[in-house]
C-alpha cells in the first residue's frame, strides 16, 4: 500500500471521531410574567347631608306688635345715685337711689334675663319693624350726675349691661356732674347718650325760638362731640305738649319719654313714652313687681 493511501484512511478515521456540532436553535421565548398589579381602593361618594355648624343664637327675639298694638318694653328711670342721710327730704328720696340698691336692682336684672337696649333699637322696633331680644328693657338716667360714671358704669359693666343716659350740656364738666372725657368713654363702651336740653329749662313756658335752640343745640353738641346720633329726648320736669312734639320733630329727634308711669309702648306714641321712676326707699321687691 502506497504512503498516500495509507495518509487518506487515517484521515477518514480520525474525522469519524469528532464530535459533531449542534445545530444553532432559537430559544423558545422567556415565558410572560404576570405583573402584580394592586387594585386602587374604590372611593366613596357620601350621600348623607353635611349640616353647616350653627352658632346657637343667645337669646330669643320677640317682633314688634300689629299697628295700634303695644309691647312690653319698661324704660326705668334713675337719676341721682348715693346715699342719703334720715333727715333727706321726700323730694331727694324720691328722685335718689342709693349705689347699694341700684347694685342690687342691676343684678336682678342680669338673673331674670333681661336685655338691655338703646333708644335707637326702641326706635327701630316701632318704625322699622326689628326685632329685639326678649325682655328687653331700657335703663336710663337723667340729668349726667358725676356718680352716674362712678356708680351706675361701673356696676353696668360688672353685670354686662348698658344704660342710656339722657344728660343736658350746659353743666358739663362742672363739679358734680359728668366730664366730656367720662361721657366719651362711657359711649366708646356702647353706653347710649341722648338729648335733656342745653340748660334743663322748662319748655313750655320760655319762648318757642328758644325752646327750639334748647333742642336743636343740645342735639348738635352731643352728635359733635361723640360722632353718634341723637335719636331721644327726655323732656325737663316731663314738660312737654304738642308744639314741643313738633320741635323735636324738626330737629331730627325721633322720640322722647316723658314721667308718665308704665311699660307699655307704642308705635304711634314714641313721643310720650312712660317710664318708671326707681326711689330710695323702693324694695328689691317693690322693684320686680312694677316689670313685666
């Protein structure tokens, strides 16, 4: 046997041996692998009301009466508030009441739940038809004596209740009676200051021009000095008839009280309205049996 057939089987036999190459596959492809997903929690819508918070209102409202009708609103009447000594005379008895008892009467006031109001809300009532909180009641003071600011202030605050002063401006910041600075401060305290004249004359008995200038003036100074309305008047020694109606009238004064005794008020009768007079020597219940 040649040398080159003897090379040819040998190389036949060692490539019998060689380990044959896999065929090239694609791989089958990556399986899907579920994302896990969280469900978003479902919203709710409320159906049921939302009721609004409401602040309670503190006291009741009573509406004004039908025409011709009348309401209850007593308008007590001080003017000089100390003591006195056992040998006062009737008069200072009856037009005085002492800071001790006038503390007491606030007090029984403030217990019963009476609400203190100014003119202008009286005013209002009648012509405009507002209400007023229940059991309102006017306290009022004539005159401006100086212990109407160191008593009666005083003891109002304390039981948180107002009062309306009706003072003539002549005396003003003279001994014994108020100071503009008090009467300032008073009204900056929603104290109610109205008209009592220039000089507490007797009106039906001075000639009308100067009747009218007592009212007119006195309105004037107090809306001046205090930047606030003047809508009452207190007639002086309760003196009054139907031409100082019609003067206080003219001056844009819109009511006045009068001495008249009682509680009950009208609507076609603001220039007369009654009050009732507080003395030294009236009981704690002498006081409560004269309100409604």
């Amino acid at each position: 046997m040649s040398a080159r057939i003897l090379f040819f089987i040998v190389a036949l036999a060692l490539g019998s041996c060689t380990t044959p190459t896999a065929p090239v596959t694609t791989p089958p492809p990556s399986a899907t692998i579920p994302l896990a997903i969280s469900t978003p929690r479902p919203t709710f819508t409320s159906t049921a009301t939302i009721i609004p918070t409401i602040t309670p209102t503190p006291t009741a409202f009573v509406t004004p009466p039908a025409l011709g009708q009348s309401a209850n609103i007593p308008i007590l009447m001080y003017h000089n508030l100390k003591e006195l000594p056992r040998t006062a005379s009737e008069l200072e008895r009856t037009w005085t009441v002492s800071p001790q008892n006038f503390e007491k009467q606030i007090a029984w006031l403030a217990e019963k739940n009476f609400n203190a109001i100014t003119m202008a809300q009286l005013v209002a009532h009648f012509k405009r038809n507002q209400p007023l909180p229940s059991k309102p009641i006017v306290i009022s003071f004539d005159d401006g004596w100086v212990e109407q600011y160191t008593v009666a202030f005083a003891i109002l605050k304390k039981y948180n209740l107002s009062g309306t002063f009706f003072i003539y401006t002549t005396p003003i910041d003279r001994n014994r009676y108020l100071s503009w600075a008090q009467i300032k401060e008073m009204s900056a305290a929603r104290m109610d200051i109205q008209a009592h004249t220039l000089t507490h004359p007797h009106l039906v008995a001075i000639v009308p021009g100067e009747a009218q200038r007592e009212i007119s003036e006195s309105k004037r100074i107090i809306e001046s000095k205090l930047n606030q309305p003047v809508v009452a008047f207190a007639y002086p020694f309760g003196e009054y008839n139907s031409a100082t109606i019609e003067m206080l009238k003219r001056a844009g004064i819109a009511s006045a009280v009068t001495l008249a005794s009682g509680y009950r008020q009208r609507a076609d009768e603001l220039f007369t309205l009654h009050r009732i007079r507080v003395s030294y020597d009236d009981s704690l219940d002498e006081f409560a049996k004269r309100l409604p």
